[in-house]
C-alpha cells in the first residue's frame, strides 16, 4: 500500500493468478479467520467488530458492529449482502465480486455467525455478469470444501448462501428498496422509522444488511483483532477503504489507502495514485464521495480521507467515489448529467422526487443548450428548495428515502462554485464549452 505502512486488508490477494478461485485464496490463509471465529463466541465476535469501529463502506458509515448490535431478538434473523454498487463512477465492489470472491463469502459466514443469521443473501448488481459467474462458481466451492452448508467445519453451526441477481435499478442500493426486491417485489423503498431492517427486514423478520466491501474487512479482523484495525487511520475513521477514482485523472483506478492518513491531494496526485490531472491541466472541482455528494474545489485538496472531517465541511465519503474535473469541464453540463440520472432512477413513489427530478432536468437542459433566461438560476434554487428545504447538507427529509432529497447537491454546488458559467451559457446562448 502506498504512502503509508498500513496494509492492504481487502485488496491484498487481488492480481495474483486465478484469484478468485479456491486454490489460490487457501494458498494465501483463506477461511482461516472463519475457522478461527467459530471457536469463538457470536458476541465475542461482535465485541472485536465493535473494537475495530469498522464504518459500513457502502455509502451511509454506520459502525458495523453498533448496526449488528441492533438486531431484535426475534428469529429467525437474517443477513443480506448489498453487493448493487449502482452509483456512478463507484465501482471498488464489482472488483471485489470479480477479484476476491472467497472474501466476500467468508466475511458473510462470519457475520452470519455472530448475528445468528438462519440464511445469507449476497444481493448482486445484475449487469455484473462475470462477477456473478465467479462470485456463485466460489459459493459452489465453499459448499464442496465444507464452509457453507451444514456442520460447517465441523462445528455444528450450519448456513445456506444465495446468490441472487439485481434487475438494474439504482434504487435497489438503497437497503429497504433491495428488501423488497429480494422478496421478489419491486424495487420501491419502505418508510423508516418505524422499522428499520435490523427489527423488521427480510420477510418482517430482523435483518442485517451490509456492503460487500464492509464484508471483506471481517476475515481480516477477526484473525488479527478489533483493536489492531482500530489502530490504522484516526478516531470514527479506522482501518484501510477502497477509492474508486476517476475522472480526468491520469490513473483512473481503485486504491485502498489508510483513512485519515491520505489527503485528496496524494489520492489524486501522488504517483503512486492518481498520478496527477491528465495533460496537465487545472484540478477545476472534485466530488468526494459519489455523485450525490457536494462538491469541493482546489482549497480543500489537502482535507484528509476522514469521515468526519469530509462531514464537517458539508459534504461526504459516501461509496468512496472521488470524481476529477478538470479546467475544461462544463459544469452546468456535469451538473445536469448527474441530475439527468437522479431523475431517471426515481421510482417514482414521493412527489418532491418524481416531479422535482424531472423538472431540474429540464430546466438544467435549457440552460445547457442555450435555450436559458437568468430567472431561471432562481428558478433552480426555487425547485431544489422545495425538494430538500434549507439546501444544507445532509439534506433534509421530504422523501421516504434519500435519492430524492440528493438531487439537489451538485446543482446548488455548480451555482455556487460556478454561477458565472451559468450566466455566460445563458448570455451566449449556448455552451461555451463545447
């Protein structure tokens, strides 16, 4: 791992030969922290998670182990896997799926484990077509080698594992949305409170869900301690994460790097990262955490990889997409491209979602090909108001789930970043970019 001494948790056996095979990940200690964490109790389990202060990788940063702690007591529980991964330009979990699928597996059995979990579900983007292929061919080799199934090493504890295949919507990231879809519903997101998952989840039953990076951690954790994790990074933001950056960089790739210890700056600069804005040219604006994320500019390159640190300046990890625009993007385009996406992916059940989406779009559209008037920059501020009122960040609730009240982001941080550009395509009548 560059930069610092930590070392590469999740992506350590990626690269080598057939690495997603059973052969290769035994040869490299595979299945022994599940071996090891069988002979412990569930909830020494969970205590050595709790210690690590691992923060769930898939977008939202809950503490994994506070989110297993939650579990009603009522059985039978459940574990859901949410390998999705629909955001754009986020894509460390379809490496994982493609790469290391035997990780994935083995931090799912432990998990199971320590829940109580009666069955496991790896719910996976269904567009993954070689990472489905690999990921079910290495679930049919832990049955065969005895850490699925019944009497799993001989232990007593028994588990079955599904594998099941999204149908490409984006809204079946979000946890509620990919319940009912696993349930063979459609993909529509359920109020919360009163039920989270962790009460009422899978079939009304209580449910873990976490991300497939999240995972991948537990092996790792589990042979190793909570508190050694717990000793890479600084505070909330423990251990090592994957970075999907891209964009105009000159190597676009995944890094998993130690949080809090590595700027934007090295992630986007360093050699050994993203080696620097191609051609040359000015870092203009980033997103640091998926596109729904606000955006930052050049003066917040220096802000470390921190959860709290990125929160505190009003925006967010999220799934550890790091998106680079350089000086000649149009950002009134980057901007009504992502809102173009939002609004297609809308399920469609809360009106601020459904209608706001579209009508940001078409207003955005206007601007960006030269059909725009300056009310209209009110006009935006207006609709996005009504959708997330206040415009601060996180945004306020007006939807059941978030994907609404996050359309906004990255128009307000175009406007304010960026107006002037605004009112040139409006004065030109056209994009002076293109």
């Amino acid at each position: 791992m560059p930069l610092t001494d930590a070392p590469a948790i999740v992506t350590a056996r990626l690269g080598g030969p057939e690495s997603w095979s059973l052969p290769a990940y035994l040869a490299r200690g595979g299945y022994q922290g599940l071996r090891k964490a069988l002979t412990m109790k569930p909830e020494d389990i969970t205590a050595e998670v709790l210690a690590s202060s691992l923060l769930g990788r898939g977008g939202a940063g809950f503490e994994a182990g506070k989110k297993w702690s939650m579990l009603a007591k009522a059985r039978p529980a459940y574990l859901v896997v949410n390998g999705d991964e629909s955001e754009p330009c986020t894509f460390k979990d379809h490496m994982l799926i493609e790469g290391d699928p035997h990780q994935i597996i083995e931090g799912t059995l432990i998990c199971a484990y320590a829940i109580g979990a009666a069955q496991a579900f790896i719910f996976v983007r269904g567009e993954f077509a070689l990472g489905i292929e690999r990921l079910t061919a290495a679930v049919d080799e832990a049955y065969r080698h005895g850490a699925i199934g019944n009497d799993i090493f001989g232990s007593g504890f028994s588990l079955d594992l599904v594998v099941h295949p999204g149908a490409g919507a984006y809204i079946c990231g979000e946890e509620t949305a990919l319940l009912e879809s696993l349930e063979g519903k459609r993909g529509y997101p359920r109020e919360k409170p009163p039920w989270f998952p962790a009460v009422k989840g899978l079939y009304a039953q209580p449910t873990i869900v976490n991300n497939v990076e999240t995972m991948s951690n537990l092996p790792w954790i589990v042979l190793n301690g909570g508190a050694e994790f717990a000793a890479l990074g600084v505070g909330r933001s423990a251990g090592t994460r994957i970075f999907s950056l891209s964009g105009h960089v000159n190597r676009p790739a995944n890094y998993e790097v130690e949080m809090s210890k590595v700027t934007f700056r090295d992630l986007i600069y360093d050699p050994a990262l993203g080696g620097g804005v191609r051609n040359g040219a000015q870092l203009k604006a980033f997103v640091p955490g998926g596109v729904s994320a606000p955006w930052f500019g050049p003066d917040q390159l220096d802000m470390p990889l921190d959860q709290d640190a990125v929160g505190k300046a009003g925006s967010m990890l999220g799934s550890g997409s790091v998106v680079v625009m350089d000086e000649t993007t149009c950002m009134v385009r980057a901007a009504w491209r992502i809102t173009r996406f939002f609004h297609r992916e809308s399920c469609g059940q809360c009106t601020p979602c459904r209608e706001g989406g579209g009508w940001l779009d078409k207003v955005m559209r206007r601007i960006e090909t030269g059909a725009g008037r300056e009310s209209d920059l009110e006009l935006l501020i207006d609709v996005c108001d009504n959708i997330a009122p206040g415009l601060r960040w996180p945004p306020a609730k007006t939807t059941i789930c978030v994907l609404g009240p996050s359309i906004p982001s990255s128009i307000t941080s175009a406007l304010n970043m960026f107006r002037d550009e605004f009112l040139l395509h409006i004065k030109e009548g056209g994009c002076p970019f293109a």
